[in-house]
C-alpha cells in the first residue's frame, strides 16, 4: 500500500503572499513616514484657522529668526520707516530672537528722529490737507479734518465733480466721504463711542488714496456702500447743486445716505479703528492691503489684540499668512486624508503578513508531523513480523 504525504503546494504557494504583502506594508510604512509631518501640520492649521494669532505665533516659529530680524530692520531703516523697525525689535524681543545691541541702537534713534517737533507738524499737516495718513500724528490731523467735515466735504467734492461731469469717479471714496459726513454728528452726540468707525472710514480713504487697499476689499466695501447710499439721488443732486458750496453739497450727501443700512460697514470700518488704535494707523493699512474681505479684515483686529505694536512685522512677514490659511482648507484636508489611508494600509498590510506567515508556519508544522507519522507506518509496515 501506497502512502503520500500532504502536498506542501499550498504552503509554498503562501511564502508568495507574504513577500507581497510584508513588501506593501514596507511601501505603506514609507509613505506614512513621508505624509505624516505634513498631515500633522495641516490637522493642526485646521484646528486653528479661527485664531490668527496661534496661526501665525506657528509659521513665526519656523520662519524667524536672528538673521530674519535683522534683515528686516536694516530694510524697514533703509525705507525710513521706524515704525516698523521698531515692531521687528518688538517682536524679536518677545520670541527671544537676539538682535545686535548697536542695531536696537539705530532703531531708538530714527524712532526719536521720526518723533521730533518738525516731523510731527509736517505729518500733521500732510494728514490735515492731503488726507493721506500713514502714521499716528498724520492720521490726527486727517481725523480732524474729517471729524470736522472738511476732509470728507474735500475728498466728495473732488468726486462729486467727477460724477456731475460724466468722468470717472471712484464710488468708494464719495460713498465713504457721504457716509463720513452722515456719522460726523451721530459721533459727537454719541460722546466719542462712534470714533474708531469713524476713524476706519478715514482709513479706508487713505488707503484708497495711496493704493494700500487689496483690490478685493475694495470691490466688497463699494458693493456693500450700493445699499448705502443712494447714487440716483447723488447724481441728481450734484447735478441740481453748485459744487463751489459745500453746505450744499454736504446736506445732498447727509441726505442721500441710508445708516440703518450701514451696519456691515460700520462693523468694517470698527474692526479697522480697533487695529489702529492696537498697533498704529500703518498697521491698519498695512491690514488693508493683506485682507481681501471684511471677515479677514475681523482677523486683523483680533491678531492686533494679541500683539498690539508687533503687529506690523508679523503681516510683513507673513502677509496673507498670519490671517488665513495659504492653503485651501479641502488641500490641508486631503494630505490628513491620504496620511490615514496609508497608514491604515500599513496596518492592514502588515497584519495580514502576520496572519499569513502564520498560517504557513502552521501549515510547515503539519506537514511536518504528517511526515513523521508516514515514517513510523512505514517502518512499522517494513519491520519483520512476530509472533
């Protein structure tokens, strides 16, 4: 009688399988390893996109350091701009960042220098006449103009004409001017408590004026002004009314402004007055330029809040950046996505490699025994017989 023994086949057959699979586990493991960090990065940019501040406090700490700073000084001195040297000193100071003592020395002197009596009168003024503000002293004197009407009544009639005559006028500075003159008395009567709205509709002009408004906050504040101010009755009126007077020019815009419509926008201009008054008058337009709508324009207030005058270096650095994510949150969410799926085929890959190698283990270990017990009948079959 003929015995066989188990076919060893199937086992060999499984030694295939978990090369195959210990080798897409390692495929798996080595993506992981790759998107991990990434991922990581993304789920954490997503958890914070609402917070400006812990936004840009984390891409702050991969991006600056003492080289960075000092770069940044020597270029915001060469520009002239003390002010934002001394907001890189600032911020350089509260994240530890070493900065050369005799570097910090030429920062207090041009803040000083930009300080000084002349300075100031030239600022002022410039501010006052020009209404174009990009600092603390020439924005007063833009306030003051506006508060007092002049600067609005300046910048509407100056449109105004434009619109009469059939020229290009640019909407955002009359609407803005209109709607300045409007609030003017709701300001004093209300005690002050409408001045940083009143102090962001300045803003907004300056900015408009010199180019530091983003050219999509520009398109949302002149949409938002449509349901504002009437423009039929602003044409007609300017049309109707003599230019050179502006009593009359300032009551046809009172008139053709509608401020239980301005909630939004005051809520703009307010967010705007809030920056200024946290980190300065060129923060707030250096907000301007970074944001592309009103919500971005919120974020600015709420990073000023936290970092009051180091405020200007973190948007320099980081522009758009330290407001928003730079990438679009559904690319942040597929890198988490993909980071899951491999190492769930890593894990899936690697158990049923075990559970494969295992199984032919097993099966090695029948046969074995199968052989064994085939060779003890075989013998026992061969042995003489006994009586």
């Amino acid at each position: 009688m003929h015995i066989s023994a188990p076919s060893a086949g199937r086992p060999r057959a499984s030694l295939l399988g978990v090369k195959l699979l210990a080798i897409a586990a390692m495929i798996f493991g080595i993506a992981a390893l790759a998107l991990l960090p990434r991922a990581i990065e993304a789920g954490w940019l997503l958890a914070v996109q609402g917070d400006p501040a812990a936004l840009a406090d984390r891409k702050l700490a991969r991006s600056f350091n003492t080289d960075v700073a000092t770069k940044e000084i020597e270029a915001a001195l060469g520009a002239n701009d003390a002010d934002l040297a001394r907001s890189f000193v600032d911020l350089a100071r509260d994240r530890n960042v070493t900065v050369a003592p005799e570097l910090v020395a030429k920062v207090d002197i041009a803040v000083v220098k930009a300080g000084s009596a002349l300075s100031t009168a030239e600022n002022f003024t410039r501010g006052l006449v020009g209404g174009e503000p990009d600092d603390l002293v020439s924005l007063a004197g833009t306030a003051v103009g506006d508060l007092f009407v002049f600067g609005d009544i300046r910048d509407m009639i100056r449109e105004g004409s434009h619109l009469a005559t059939g020229k290009e006028a640019d909407h955002l500075i009359l609407g803005l001017s209109a709607v300045g003159i409007a609030v003017t008395a709701g300001t004093y009567a209300s005690l002050g408590t409408g001045v940083p709205a009143r102090t962001g509709l300045s803003l907004v002009k300056a900015a408009r004026k010199t180019g530091r408004i983003s050219a999509r906050m520009a398109e949302s504040m002149t949409y938002s002004l449509r349901s504002v101010v009437d423009w039929s009755a602003m044409r007609k009126a300017f049309a109707g009314a003599s230019l050179t007077e502006p009593a009359v020019a300032a009551r046809a815009a009172r008139e053709a402004v509608k401020l239980n419509k301005a909630d939004d926008l005051f809520r703009l201009t307010s967010d705007i007055g809030r920056v200024q008054g946290k980190a300065g008058t060129r923060a707030a337009l250096d907000g301007l330029r970074v944001s592309d709508s009103p919500r971005e324009m919120a974020r600015v207030a709420k990073l000023a809040e936290k970092e009051g005058g180091k405020t200007r270096a973190i948007l320099k650095l980081l522009g758009r950046g330290a407001i928003a994510l730079t990438m679009a949150a559904f690319d942040l969410s597929l890198w988490v996505l993909w980071a899951v799926l491999t190492v769930f085929g890593f894990i899936a890959s690697t158990k049923a490699a075990v559970e494969r190698a295992t199984w032919r283990a097993l099966q090695r270990g029948k046969v074995r025994r199968a052989k064994r017990g085939l060779e003890r009948q075989r013998r026992l079959a061969m042995a003489p017989s006994q009586v």
